[in-house]
C-alpha cells in the first residue's frame, strides 16, 4: 500500500475542463477517491455538468465558471487544468497565485514564451506543477534506462517514435480551436505532434536524456495535413540533441490501419522498443532471442500528492518538457503546414475520415531509419522548417 493509499483526509481538487478529455480526469479523480487520495470539491466549465455528467461516486461538487473564485470558496489545494491549448497559461499562474498546485495538462502552452511565463510564475509562487504527459509515469523508462546505461544495446546511436493513429472528420468539428493553428491571433498550435501524439515526441526525448532546453541544438520538421485543417496531421520532426544523437518522431492522424504508438532506442548492438500506451518493452539483441517486459505505471495525480505530502520527486515537473516544448515552438513557427493534394488521400465513408495510403509504413520506417518523410521518397513530402539553433 502507497503513502498516497493511508492519507487522510482526501485533498481537495478542482477540475477545470470537464468534456472531452476532461471526462478521464473525472473517472481518474473518482478512482482516487475511491482511494481517499483526492476529493473533487470543484468543477470550471462554462457549462455546468448535468448530474448525468458526473461520474456516480464524486457527489455534487461545487461548480462554477469563475476560476479563481471556485479555487478560493472550494479551499482547493490542487487544480487539475484540462481546457484548450491556449488557456492553459493564465488558468495556470490563475491557481499558482492562489497557492494551488497544478496538474497541467499537455501540451503545457502553445508557445515556448507561453511556457516560460508559466514555469517562471509557478516557480515563483512556490507551487508544484505536473505536466500531464502519463507516459513519463511509465515504470517501463527507468527500466530502459537502466539497460541502455548497461550497455545491453551497446552505444545509443538515436531514438525514432511512430504513431499511426486515425481521427473522424468530426474531430476537427469538436471544439472551435480544434486543428488550428491560431484563432483570432492567439496561437494555438493544435497539431498530430504537438497534441493527440504529443506523448510521442516528450517520450523519445526522455529516452534520448534530452528534456532540457539547453539538450537541443536544431530541430527540422515536415508538416503536412490531408484534412480541411490549418494544422498538421501528418508530420514529422528530427530533433538533434546536444550529444549529436537524431531523434525523429513521425505521427499521422489519416492512418490505414491505426495502431498504438511507440518509441524505437536504436542502439549499436540492438533497439528497444517502448509501446508507450501499453507499457510495454521488447528487447531485441545481437546473440539473444526477443524479450518482452510489461511495467506498471504511476499516477501523475497521485504523484503529485506523494510530493505534497511526502516529498516524493515530481515525475514531469516543467524543466522536464522543455525540450517537448522546443518542438512546439519550432512547429509553431514553421510556415503552414503542406496540403496534401487530392491523389495523395481518399476518404473513408464508413468511417467519415481522411486516409493517405502508404502513410502507416512510411511512418514506421521514419522510426526505424531516423529520416524524414522526404528523405523516404514521399512524393508529397517537403521539409517546411529547419531551425539550427534553437533560441527564444
């Protein structure tokens, strides 16, 4: 039994965004409160939840649009902040200037400037703040880690992620800021990278023991978008690390056939691969068979209340998304994505979505080759940025 399991009483948190994503939060917070880790003394939504809405369990709490105001009349102690991309800022230093430590969901800002303020405040306000990337929650990346500083692959050569996933056309109808790249001016940055993949690219960093702004000398993507989107769902990026080691995370949202997302450790003697969903690892070596792992995996809430109460390190405090957050800014300030040509995609009627033929391979041999889509013959395909160095 955890720490977190014999606490009492339950903290008080405050959900802010409860639809959509949000819904997880509220089925995770009930489970925690299950536990008596957590109680959910509030819920921010401009709309307030129906009873219907509310998972059986949590009671009634207090709900209201003012944010600030709920966390003051709740007594929160925690914020959990799932709203859209661009609110994520202000909500943040909002809870931060209150004394209320945050469970932030990714992508932390749209912007690396964004994200500094953010850092900076909460820093300055003496709270905690997760980032809500549950992948680095994984038990499965200190287990890797330990067999890379074993030298069980012999030398790290570079890290590649594949995430072949599809989504409806709907999907872009499900929010204003949905697939856009900015809205009335305000960046939003709502990319296959930078958000329903974004575990890809903060995962291969971690694996690659670049998390650091400084861990990053020059970032390269290449954008593309077969939706009726302003943003990319068909990308790819190769960030170069300080070490001079490539890691490229390739992602489509127009998949053949989706499949769960993974992370690739090349090394000189053997790879690794991490199935980041399924915290799962197969081993692959010169001189030996396969081997599979299966690990467990920490709650990023429960974490954060292990650190409040018992001084357990965070596991994905700010400072260790700040080279994911490079890849935003360099996403954010690359032209627009390419529109992919009409030959290049079909539409699925059945399943009211776009699909780009030959995407699922091309994607996985980025992962398994640390080249670009146009590197790999894509016809379609043009690098769209290339930023050397990486400065804000």
């Amino acid at each position: 039994m955890s720490t977190a399991e014999q606490r009492s009483p339950a903290v008080p948190v405050v959900l802010a965004g409860a639809r959509g994503h949000g819904r997880w939060h509220l089925d995770n917070l009930r489970r925690l409160q299950d536990k008596g880790i957590v109680r959910l003394a509030g819920v921010c939504e401009l709309t307030p939840l129906t009873p219907d809405e509310i998972p059986e369990g949590l009671g009634a709490p207090e709900q209201s649009a003012d944010f600030g105001a709920l966390l003051d009349s709740t007594g929160a102690r925690i914020a959990v902040i799932c709203t859209p991309i661009p609110t994520h800022t202000d909500l943040a230093l909002t809870a931060a200037r209150r004394g209320v430590h945050l469970l932030l969901e990714k992508p932390p800002a749209p912007s690396y400037a964004a994200f500094r303020r953010m850092a900076d405040g909460v820093a300055e306000a003496g709270v905690a703040c997760q980032i809500g990337f549950q992948s680095l929650g994984s038990h499965a990346l200190p287990a890797i880690r330990e067999l890379i500083a074993d030298g069980v692959i012999g030398e790290v050569t570079g890290v590649g992620g594949a995430g072949a996933w599809a989504r409806a056309e709907s999907y872009y109808r499900r929010a204003p800021w949905a697939g856009r790249r900015r809205l009335n001016g305000v960046d939003v940055i709502d990319g296959a990278l930078t958000n329903p993949l974004a575990h890809a690219v903060a995962t291969a960093l971690a694996l690659a023991g670049a998390t650091r702004a400084d861990d990053v000398t020059g970032i390269e993507t290449e954008l593309a978008h077969a939706n009726a989107i302003e943003a990319d769902d068909t990308s790819c990026v190769r960030v170069t690390t300080a070490d001079g080691r490539p890691v490229v995370v390739a992602a489509t949202l127009c998949a053949e056939d989706p499949d769960d997302p993974y992370v690739l450790v090349h090394g000189s003697r053997g790879r690794i691969t991490f199935w980041y969903k399924q915290d799962r690892v197969l081993l692959q070596r010169a001189g030996h068979g396969p081997e599979e792992f299966e690990h467990g995996r920490t709650d990023l809430l429960e974490n954060l209340v292990d650190h409040l109460t018992d001084g357990v390190p965070l596991l994905v405090p700010p400072a260790a998304t700040e080279s994911f957050m490079r890849v935003v800014e360099a996403i954010r300030l690359a032209p627009d994505p390419l529109q992919l040509p009409e030959d290049a995609w079909h539409r699925l009627p059945g399943e009211d979505r776009r699909v780009v033929p030959g995407v699922d391979g091309l994607v996985a041999a980025a992962a398994d080759s640390l080249a670009l889509f146009s590197e790999l013959g894509a016809a379609w395909a043009s690098p769209t940025a290339l930023v050397k160095e990486v400065r804000t």
